[in-house]
C-alpha cells in the first residue's frame, strides 16, 4: 500500500533526459502486503490526482471481488472513474486458466490489437470463457468463506511464539507474518509445515498463507495447526539451553 502523498510525490516532473510516468496501478487486494484491502477513498485519491497529471489509472484486481466481499463495495464503484481494470478468474474463482480486461471499447479494442501483435491468439478458447461465465455465476459468493478462513487461521495463531503479523493483517483471502523471532529462515519454516502436508509459501523472509475454493474448513483449521505446531517447535528448539 502506498498513500496518495507518496505517488504524487513520486511522479516524475517533466525532463528531456528522464523517462516520463505515465500510469499509476493499484492491486486491490495487495498480494505483498499480506492481502490488505485499499481504502476506496484513497484509490479516488490516487485516480484523481493521475488525471490532474495527465495519466491513466490502472486496477490491478487480481483479488478485486475478495475486496469486495470483504468490505461489501461493489466492484463498480471501486473501478469508477479508472481507465483499465484486470479481474483475475483463476485465483479465488477457481477457474483453471484465464482473466478480463475492461476499459472503455476503444481501450479494449486497441488492448485486442496488442494482443495479437504479442502473439496472444488461443483457438477453441471458448471452453475457457465457459468456465469463466460459470464462475461469475456461482463462485463469486464464495469468496467471503476464503477471507473467513484466513481469519480463522490468523485467529488460531496470532499468539503463536515467535511469529509476526501486521495489524492490518487477515482482511481477505492472504494472511503474511514473519518467523525471524523463531531464528529461522521463511523457506525453512516452509519446509517444516510442508513435512505434514501443509503448503505455504516463503516470500523473502516472509511467509504467505493464501485460501482459495478448493481450502475447506477443515483444511483451514488443519493448516492453522500445523503452522503453530512448527511454530512452537521452533521455539522450543531456540529455547533449549546449548549443551
């Protein structure tokens, strides 16, 4: 996340020998920041100060309908007044492959261009729109089960020895935390909940935690004992005197 202060402090004043800025984006939710969801008034913010500068403004909303569900916005008024918005279907949708890019028909007619002059042709696609039409339809309700589950977990091991978290951390479907308290490495704690079948991602020295249609209840609660079960060992392995 970054405030509307720092991208306008950010743009670039006009030089012969600098590039020139000329688009701003916005993820909602964040991936990196742990699957914070951007205020709407500061995405207004940050659109109108793009415009004042003569530049386009850009959703990332790879997760945009988990922010939606998470604060009951619709997705209509988050993309307002942006040029483009990208509305990924293969993450907490559940689709195996694909996505949407909307902007106004001239934008999209030239994105269709670009599209093909990059070598993006796919036959027989409509297969892949099917399932996408399928997913609006009925997975788009399900998306408030995946941010329960993140709170579920973030709520089983927030107190857990050793283990780091941002206040604003378990908003949608991404829970991030630190394990450096623990003297150990991200991928190592990785590894350890991997040995009992629990997959989470090392991201730097940061671990991610991401739900999605295919993480039940269950599967949740499994995982949020696993993680603290690792975290606890950890801490006991860093406690014990050294002989």
């Amino acid at each position: 996340l970054y405030t509307p202060e720092a991208f306008a402090a950010a743009i670039r004043p006009p030089a012969r020998t600098a590039p020139r800025t000329a688009l701003v984006s916005i993820e909602q939710t964040t991936s990196f920041s742990g699957g914070s969801v951007w205020a709407l008034a500061d995405m207004r913010a940050i659109r109108d100060i793009a415009r004042a500068h003569g530049l386009k403004a850009h959703i990332d909303g790879a997760r945009l309908l988990n922010a939606v569900a998470a604060t009951g916005i619709a997705a209509k008024d988050y993309a307002q007044g942006f040029d483009s918005v990208w509305l990924d279907l293969s993450k907490g949708l559940g689709c195996p492959v694909g996505a949407v890019l909307c902007g106004s028909r001239d934008f999209v007619v030239e994105a269709w261009r670009w599209k093909y002059r990059l070598g993006g042709a796919m036959r027989q696609s409509g297969v892949v729109a099917a399932a996408g039409l399928y997913a609006l339809d009925h997975h788009v309700a399900k998306l408030s089960t995946d941010n329960a589950h993140i709170r579920l977990i973030h709520d089983a091991i927030a107190d857990a020895p050793g283990l780091s978290f941002d206040p604003s951390a378990g908003q949608s479907n991404i829970l991030c935390f630190g394990v450096s308290g623990l003297g150990v490495t991200a991928p190592a704690f990785a590894e350890a909940c991997l040995a009992h079948d629990v997959r989470i991602r090392a991201i730097g020295s940061q671990i991610r935690v991401t739900t999605h249609l295919d993480v039940d209840r269950a599967g949740a609660e499994r995982a949020a004992e696993v993680i603290r079960a690792v975290a606890e060992a950890f801490a006991e392995r860093r406690a014990a005197p050294v002989r």
